[in-house]
C-alpha cells in the first residue's frame, strides 16, 4: 500500500484516504488527548438522540418524575399512540414527497450545474451569482406568494404540488452545489473530449456523472435532511390527514395550550424517534460511500 | 444574439412588474361577499383539537355525523391544525391573499378575532336568540356590534390549592385566602413551615400574564373592563396597574420559589404542586384534572377570585376559543349553522363530562362533574349565580404588547429593570399596535 | 484545416433548454416571482389579511430607527462572531477523523446525530440540563464551583451565547461530513512533499489540506451564513422564547414575530428582503476576492461543448 503512494509512481491508481494503513508507530500522548477530545465530542453529540430515545420509552408521569434519568420500566405505549395517530401513512407520505424533491434536485442541479461548468452562454457569470443570493434569501416572508403559485398551478393538496415546491426550496444551492463541484474538476479531463468533438451530452453521462457521484451523495444528503423535518410548507399544501407528512403528524400529537397538564414530550419524542430513524438508517448506509472518497484524480 | 437577449430580459423584467402590480392591487379589489352561499357541498373546518385530543375528536364525530344527517347534501371535512398562533396566522394569510381555503376556523377569543377579522364575516343573522342566549361569552367576539364568531366553552384563571399542605402550614383548609393581604399571610406561614406557597416558572412569562388576569378581576369594575376590551384604558393607570402591582405584591412576599423567574412553566412550574410540594398554583379551568390526580387529588380546592383592590364583580373568564365563518367560504350560512350546532349543550356537555372542557352553554348540568371533581364546587355555584364573566385580560392584548408585557414582567422579577418602566413600554406599545389591530389605519 | 472551423461563441439552445432549463424555470417560478411579489409588499402597510397599502419608504425609515431591530442584530451578530469557529471547526475534526484516529464512521455519524434530533428536542434538552437546579448547576456546586451556578437560561448577558453556542453544536456535523467528502479528494503526494520538507501536522493543516478544499470552506461559509441568519429560530424559541427580555432574539424571530405574531408582515418583508440582500452581496463579493490569485470562475479556453 505504502508503494502507491510514492511520487514517482505514475500509474492511475485510485488515491487512498489521507493517512490511512500507515500506523505502525505506537501513539503519542498527544494522539491520546486528540482520541479523547473527539471522543468527549461525539458522546454530548449522542447524548440528545439517546435522551430522546429514553424519553420516548417513559410514560408521561415517568418523564415528568425523571426527565434525565433511564426509563425503567421501559414502556412502548407512546410508540403505540403515535403509530394509531396515522404516523404510518405520515411516514410514507414523507418518504415519497422528500425522497422524490431530493432525487429531482440532484437530477436537476447536476444538469443545471453541468451547464454552468462546461457549456457557454450570456450572462452566466452574473446568473450563478444571482442563484446564491437567492439561495441566501429566506422564504418565511415569502410563504403567501409561493402559496400562490402552487394555488395557480391547480396543485395544493396533491404529491406533485408539495415535490415541486420542495424542489424549489432545494435547487438554488442544489444547483450552486453542483456547478461549484464541476468547476474544481482538472480541465484536461473534459478537454479531451471536447477535443474529440464529443457531444455535451456524452461529456455529461460518460465524464461529468461518474465523476458526481460523491457530490451526489453530499447534495442528496443536505436536501433530503433540510426537506426532511420540513414543517410549514408541508402544512399549508397538504391538508387532507391521509396526505400529510410526518413533521406535521407530530406536530399534532401535542396538545394545546390550554391544558398544559399533559406532558407532550414523551409522546412527541416518540414521534421523532421514528421520524429521525429513516435519515438514520440512510446515513449509516451510505456512510460508506462518503468515505470511500472519489476516483476523480485519475490524472496526477 | 447578445442583443436579443437584453431584449428578452428587459421584457421579462417588465411583464413581473406588471404582474406584481396586478397581484398587488388584484388582492386590493374584492370585497368579502356577504350572501349566504350554498347549502350543500363540503365544508372545510379548521379544528385545533381534533388531532390531539381522543375525546373531543369522539364528540366531534357525532357532531359531523348527525350534522350531515340533518343537512343532506353536506359533507364536513374536519382538519386537523397545530393549536399554535403564529402557525394559524400563517396559514390565513395565505389562505386570506389566496382567497381559499378553510369555511370554518377555530381561532382564540378578542385578538385573533381583532386581527382576522377583514377575512371573517359577521354571523348575527344566523343565531337565532335562543341560541344567542344559551351560550355566554359573545363579549370576546363582538365588535362594532357585529358577532364574528361563535365562543367555545369557558376558560378562566384562579388559584387551586392543596388543603393538606394548609393545614400543614397552620391555616384552615376551608376558609382560603380571599384577597392579596390574604395570600401573603399565607405565604408567610407556608415559608415558615417550609411549603412552597406559589407554584409555577416564569421562564415564558406564563405566570405574569395568568396572576395578572387573576388579581385584575379583584381590582377593576365591570364598566373599568369593559373599557379595557375597547383596548382604550391606558396600562399605565389603575386598574391595570394596580393589577400589576399586586403581581409584585406577591413576589416580593416571597410566594414564589426563588428560581422562578428561571423555571419553565412547564412541566416544571406545575411539577412542585402536583407533587404536593407547592400550596398553591394559578390554574386554568381546563385543569381541574388536578382533582382527580391520585397523588393531591382528593386534597385539591379552587378559588375563583381574589380581592386585590376592591371586591371582584366578575370572574376573570371567557370563551376558550370561537370559531369564526371565513369571506372567501362559499357555505356561510352552512358553516355558521355547524358552528352554533357544535356548541349545543349536549356536545357541551360530553365534553365536559369526558375530558374536563368547561362549557359556557347555560344547559349543562355540572352534577357529574362535581361528583368527581368536588373541589371546583366554589366556581360552579358562582356560575350557577349568574356570575359576570369577561374575558382575562392578558386575552384582550394584541399579541406584540401582550409579548411586551409578559418580558417586561420577566425582567422586572430579575431585577432588571422598574414596574413604572415596564408598564410604560407596555402602554407604549398599546398605542402603537391599537391602530393596526382596530383596523383603523 | 484548423482555420476553416468557426467557433461557436455559445452552447446550443437546445443543449442549454435541456440542462439549465428545468432548473431555471422551477427557481424563477418559486423563488424569484415571490421575491418579485415580496418586493412590493416590503414598500407597504400589510397586515396579512386586509389588502397592502402603499406607504413607500416607511417600512425602510422605521427599520432604521427600531431599538428592537437593532437588539435582534446585535443578536444575530452574536452567531457571526462565532462563524469563524463553526467553519473551521469541522475542518479541523474532519482532518483529525480522517488521519489520526481510528473509527471515522463512527465519529462522523455521532457529530451528525443532532441534525437529525429536531431543534426543538435540542431546545427543551438544554433547558433541563441548563436548570436551576439542573445537572450542570449540581456539577458545579458539587466540585466547589458553585458561585457560578446561575441561572443560565434567563442570564440576560450569557443566554445569547448559549443559544449560539447550541447552534454551532447541532450543525457541525454537517460540516465535517462535507468536509470529510472534500477531503478524502486530496492527493496524499501533498501531504508527503511537505512532510519531506518538515512540516507538522498542523502546518501541513494550513498549508495542504486548506488550500485543497478551498471551494468547500467557501460553500460552506456560505451555509454556515445562511444558517446563521435563518436556523436560530426554532431552537432558539424553544430555549428561551426569545428572551428575557430581547435578550436572544436573533434577526429571523424578529422578522417572524413581526410577519405572523404582530400584525406587520410588510415590515417583516421590508427587513428581510434588504438584509439579505446585503447578505447576498456580500458574499458575493467574498467569494470574488477568495479567488484572488487571477485564477477564473470559468476557463472557457478550448472548444465550446
């Protein structure tokens, strides 16, 4: 392994993780502080999922008596609360509108951030730039117009209505993501083709996909996350029950105001323990293609 | 190419402009149509507790089944909607400029109605005297005359207190503290023998707005909040202040647990009383679910009012929430007819019995009710008497002065700044929202 | 022969409908035609629900002399002050995951854990632990420390740190995981040029890795800037609501209590659509001086595709 990484080697070898397969001396004192840092770090960064789980398992009068402590005995009667509270069809409402608005933004901001990358046209410097800032706008205060388009559109209280709304939240820094990552690309990689007289379309799924594929995975993951706990548009264009998302389901399970002797939290935090299990599972999943790193540099 | 580009550009530029005028002023033109609308269809009713609440989501199914019974050709979608503020807002705003949405919404008394009203219709025609009679609190959705909504049940402020502990301390569980003198005696001796007086966390100023509104009972005259509820009575001038004052009152007589200020109202504020370690807490109707707790249930009393300055001439309660008729609904008469329907004693009184919600429909008997919950017999008899009741008066802020109010309180109870300031950003703050909330601009 | 050949000066149309089309079309439908719509609100006196009356520059005159605003600002400024940290930070730990230490994968799910926690858990969590008589207070006094076992979550000088401070600390992890894609990129010959030239590790920090990811920091730099401006709202609320007093309302409450609370959503519009605008403008000038070295957004050298 140690031989590939050799300067003089000039063979296309996929470049290895920085670092790695080369511990062979025993640690330093300093190693051991870093381990311990990173380590006391990520143990408060769990501590929230784990108080949450632990809420989730108390019956209100528990959590109340306790609120830090281990639920014993643990009970699943807020799990069962929350799943007779439609949570199911919740989730899989979710997982469709979410999931469709990420891969839709990928598709499109790879296309769109291709365009900005490798094709020619007026304007382009000063258009990238007008998508950041409108990336940086908030749409809270613009909620009754965007309304308004989807109304026109003749699309509120349907799939298509929310998913294209959700695209729209994503695909500003979807596409800024994406033309950001084809512009750091090594020029000689798409020259050749160019040079070949290849056409865009072949440069975009022989050249520029492959090459996406780790840029993929971090843009699908940013979008689906932010679209995930997604709350107020998904109010306001869904309203029928069997059509709502998950974020608003929950939200529901709390009562109201006026009688603040029931506690919530232990029901809601069962509600977002399912919620938070999908980008979960998602994330331990693909973890392994984020670490695997990309091939881009084929060429030293 | 170049060319035809900046040509393409400056008539797009040109037609948003256009557009965004037409958008403008279109949202300008309409009036909201008063006809009644059709009697059949589907009825779209924004309920804030049918998501949470399995009881009143029971009623309200019989409610919607017989309804639709009676009115064939009618169907009622009941959706669900986050009992938050700010969120209903949103939606009627978008709702409101879109000009579709809900027929019937679920909004709370006074302010919500003050700031919804351009998209809400009066619904005096459509309440028969009968029904006009039967149910109290129209105070809290009457304006300029006209009725806006319909009052749901009855929610108001007391104090509820463990007889146990007060014995414990020395005082008499059956002759309760009556006015403020009262209550600093008995926060004394409940200090002495170790009690917490006065529940409750003043964390998100809950506590202010709640002891406010109890203690104003005792220290305005009916006409003096009648002329609060015009938003006209200046908070920097009795009786407001006096109300206020006595809030200080009390905190200075060490009532309050000493981290208050900084202990969340909930659960934290409630956790000390209903572990029968506080002796007292200010309590809303809805929770006289208090008496049937198995731990301080059988020792839990009410006390409906307190003397701050003079004798109270009302009760410091109101309509728990209305629901209002919106302009753009195509079935107003429709929708008004399944407002006062909801209202009518029997449902009042099923959800009474199951789930504790105080009815303002003069039909419900309370005699199961009193069976298990006995302590809230002083307020009930009041009721039964004929009792005055006008809305609590932190309910008859608009939101920003109320939000005002609720932190300058906070920081008065921290130290941070005087009562005389803080009432003066409050009155300050009245005058500038009082045009945008009357709609007077 | 190579002169015969006319240069195009730009793509087809219809290779530029098909790529940059969809995307256009979708961000000018519902981000700049509400941006357009928005913009005439902000000149005036909307309440929501009544029809928006022309004030021209009222809303602007008032946001220049509103204390509250100006609180809200500081408070925000407080979160900017602190950028610094929540950029490089996960920097540095993506680095020091990647190289030092065993067990990447499990650090980098661990920081990104929060994310996926809803704000407002966070929220509530820290208001247990933050208590008066919550588990840091009993540390405190337990380890002789008690003087400074106050009460954090209505300390009117701390609570807006704090509530920064909770924000870096439940986004970081985003950060680390884009910074630890960016990373694994690098070109491990770097690293072993400067290590023959006797760098440490915290020189080769500076002077390989940070210049390799320079277009990451930069779009993260940009998020963290958005975040600032746009994610202390929930969290916030449910830590301290905003107070006491003003104490830790930050710039996206005062617009959102503004909007939907008080009655004033062409205020509310005002504000935000000028605020980030200069944010907006900013950064693009940021970003343009970050390329200080002549270097070019687009090399359009060769033929066109």
């Amino acid at each position: 392994m140690t031989a590939l990484l050799t300067p003089d080697t000039a063979v296309e070898e996929p470049i290895q993780p920085h670092g790695r397969g080369r511990r062979r001396r025993p640690w330093s004192p300093t190693r051991w502080v870093v381990v311990a840092v990173c380590a006391a770090i990520a143990v408060s960064t769990i501590y929230p999922f784990v108080f949450m789980a632990f809420t989730s398992l108390k019956t209100s009068r528990d959590y109340v008596d306790n609120k830090l402590g281990l639920p014993i005995p643990p009970t699943f009667e807020n799990f069962v609360t929350a799943l007779t509270g439609n949570l199911g069809v919740s989730f899989v409402n979710s997982v469709i509108t979410v999931g469709a608005g990420t891969i839709l933004t990928v598709i499109l901001g790879c296309m769109g951030g291709f365009a900005f990358a490798f094709l020619r046209f007026p304007f382009r410097a000063g258009l990238l730039r007008l998508i950041m800032i409108i990336m940086v706008l908030p749409v809270t205060v613009l909620i009754p117009p965007i309304f308004k388009v989807i109304l026109d559109l003749g699309l509120v209280n349907t799939y298509p209505g929310l998913i294209l709304l959700y695209v729209g939240l994503s695909i500003p820094a979807g596409v800024y993501m994406m033309a950001t990552f084809f512009m750091a690309v090594p020029k000689e990689l798409v020259e050749s083709a160019r040079i070949d007289g290849a056409s865009p379309f072949r440069v975009f799924f022989n050249i520029a996909v492959p090459l996406a594929r780790p840029a993929f995975i971090t843009l699908g993951t940013f979008t689906f996350l932010g679209l995930w706990n997604e709350l107020l548009f998904a109010l306001l264009i869904m309203s029928s029950p069997e059509q709502r998302t998950l974020p608003v389901a929950i939200t529901l399970l709390r009562q109201s105001v006026q009688n603040p002797t029931l506690v919530q939290d232990a029901i809601i935090s069962a509600g977002l323990l399912m919620s938070a299990a999908l980008p979960f599972l998602l994330f331990v999943l693909f973890n392994r293609q984020i670490t695997q790193g990309m091939v881009a540099g084929a060429l030293k | 190419m170049q060319r035809k580009m900046r040509r393409s550009v400056a008539i797009a530029v040109a037609a948003s402009a256009v557009f965004g005028l037409a958008a403008c002023s279109g949202g300008g033109g309409a009036n909201p149509t008063s006809d009644d609308g059709s009697m059949k269809g589907t009825i779209k009713v924004w309920d804030l507790l049918v998501g949470s609440d399995k009881n009143w989501k029971a009623t309200m199914d019989k409610v919607d089944a017989q309804f639709e019974k009676d009115h064939p050709g009618a169907k009622i979608d009941r959706i669900a909607q986050p009992a938050d503020p700010a969120t209903i807002h949103q939606l009627m705003q978008a709702a409101a400029q879109s000009k579709s949405g809900p027929d019937l919404i679920m909004i709370w008394a006074w302010g919500d109605v003050l700031t919804l009203k351009p998209s809400l219709v009066p619904i005096d025609k459509y309440i028969s005297k009968k029904e006009r009679d039967s149910l109290t609190g129209w105070d809290g959705v009457t304006f300029g005359g006209e009725t806006y909504g319909v009052p749901i049940g009855l929610q108001g402020l007391g104090i509820s207190y463990n007889t146990k502990l007060f014995q414990e301390a020395g005082l008499d569980p059956d002759t309760p503290p009556a006015s403020v003198d009262d209550l600093l005696t008995a926060c004394k001796a409940l200090n002495a023998a170790g009690i917490t007086p006065i529940g409750g966390g003043n964390k998100e100023g809950y506590l202010s707005g709640w002891t406010t509104s109890t203690l104003y009972a005792g220290t305005a005259t009916t006409k003096e909040a009648a002329k609060q509820a015009t938003y006209t009575a200046p908070f920097t001038e009795a009786p407001f202040a006096d109300a206020a004052a006595g809030v200080m009152k009390l905190v200075d007589g060490k009532c309050f647990d000493k981290n208050m200020p900084a202990t969340p109202w909930y659960p934290d504020g409630f956790q000390k009383f209903q572990d029968g370690k506080a002796a007292m807490q200010f309590t809303i109707y809805s929770q006289f679910g208090y008496m049937t707790d198995p731990k301080i249930g059988q020792y839990v009393k009410f006390i409906p009012s307190i003397e701050n300055t003079r004798t109270p001439e009302f009760l410091p309660a109101g309509a728990m929430n209305v629901w209002a008729v919106t302009s753009f609904s195509q079935h107003k008469k429709l929708a008004a007819e399944l407002a006062l329907f909801q209202e009518q004693a029997k449902y009042q009184q099923e959800r009474l019995d199951t789930a504790g919600y105080f009815p303002n429909n003069k039909g419900v008997s309370f005699d199961d009710f009193l069976k298990t919950h006995p302590g809230a017999a002083p307020l009930v008899k009041m009721l039964k008497d004929g009792a005055k009741t006008v809305l609590p008066v932190h309910n008859m802020q608009d939101a920003k002065t109320n939000d005002i109010y609720q932190s300058q309180l906070e920081l008065v109870m921290l130290g941070q700044t005087s009562l005389k300031d803080a009432l003066q950003a409050t009155e300050d703050s009245r005058k500038q929202q009082y045009p945008v909330l009357m709609g007077s601009q | 022969m190579m002169g015969k050949r006319r240069m195009r000066k730009y793509s087809s149309i219809g290779t530029l409908a098909l790529f940059l089309g969809p995307s256009l079309l979708i961000i000018a439908l519902l981000r700049v035609w509400p941006v357009i719509q928005g913009a005439f609100i902000a000149f005036t006196q909307w309440d929501g629900i009544r029809p928006p009356v022309f004030n021209g520059l009222d809303n602007f005159t008032r946001m220049l002399s509103d204390p509250v605003l100006l609180t809200a600002l500081g408070n925000t400024g407080k979160i900017l002050i602190l950028a610094p940290v929540w950029i490089i930070l996960p920097l540095l730990l993506a680095a020091v995951i990647q190289d030092r230490i065993p067990g990447a994968s499990f650090f980098k799910i661990s920081y990104v854990l929060p994310v996926l926690v809803s704000p407002a858990v966070i929220g509530v969590l820290f208001v247990i632990i933050l208590g008066p008589d919550g588990p840091l207070n009993i540390v405190l006094r337990g380890i002789g420390l008690g003087a400074l076992a106050i009460n954090w979550t209505v300390d009117t000088t701390l609570v807006m740190w704090i509530v920064a401070g909770m924000l870096i600390w439940s986004t970081f992890g985003l950060g680390v995981l884009l910074f630890s894609a960016g990373l694994a990129s690098i070109d491990e010959s770097l690293y072993e040029a400067a290590r023959i030239d006797g760098a440490n590790w915290m020189q080769r920090f500076w002077y390989v890795t940070v210049p390799s990811v320079r277009g990451v920091i930069e779009y993260w730099t940009v998020m963290v800037v958005i975040m600032a401006f746009s994610s202390a709202i929930v969290l916030g609320y449910a830590f301290s609501q905003g107070g006491p007093g003003y104490a830790s309302t930050t710039v996206d409450l005062f617009i959102y209590n503004q909007a939907f609370r008080y009655g004033a959503p062409g205020y509310a519009t005002a504000i935000g659509i000028t605020l980030f605008l200069l944010i907006g403008i900013l950064l693009v000038i940021f970003l343009r001086l970050s390329r200080r070295r002549g270097e070019l957004m687009f090399d359009d050298s060769g033929t066109p595709l």
